[in-house]
C-alpha cells in the first residue's frame, strides 16, 4: 500500500507542478484531509501508516 501510495501521489504532484502549484502545501493538504475520508476510519493501523509513509515518500521524490 506504501508505494501504490506513493506512486499515485507523484503522479499527482507531477500535474501539479505542471500547473504551477506550491507542492509542499499539496503535500500538507494530503496529510490533512486523508483522516478526514469515510475510509480512513475503517483502515488498520498498518495500512495507516503506509498510507502517510507513501505520502510522505512522494514529498521525499522517490518510493520505496
């Protein structure tokens, strides 16, 4: 899950700088609003966790 993540989100980060946008605060806005989704209160802790790691990952340019 960590670098399915991952690798959706830089895609998407790839479209944003495309666009011009700040990435960092993209970035922010990912770790923000995911808790927030119906899904995220019925995931694992595991599962979690690869979910911010993946995103975290992005941010960093490279999935592991």
């Amino acid at each position: 899950m960590k670098k399915q993540t991952c690798e959706g989100m830089l895609v998407f980060l790839e479209g944003m700088r495309g666009l011009g946008a700040d990435v960092d605060a993209e970035i922010q806005n990912a770790l923000e609003q995911i808790p927030l989704r119906p899904e995220w209160a019925t995931a694992s802790e595991a599962e979690r966790t690869a979910t911010l790691e993946g995103i975290q990952d992005a941010a960093d340019g490279q999935c592991s």
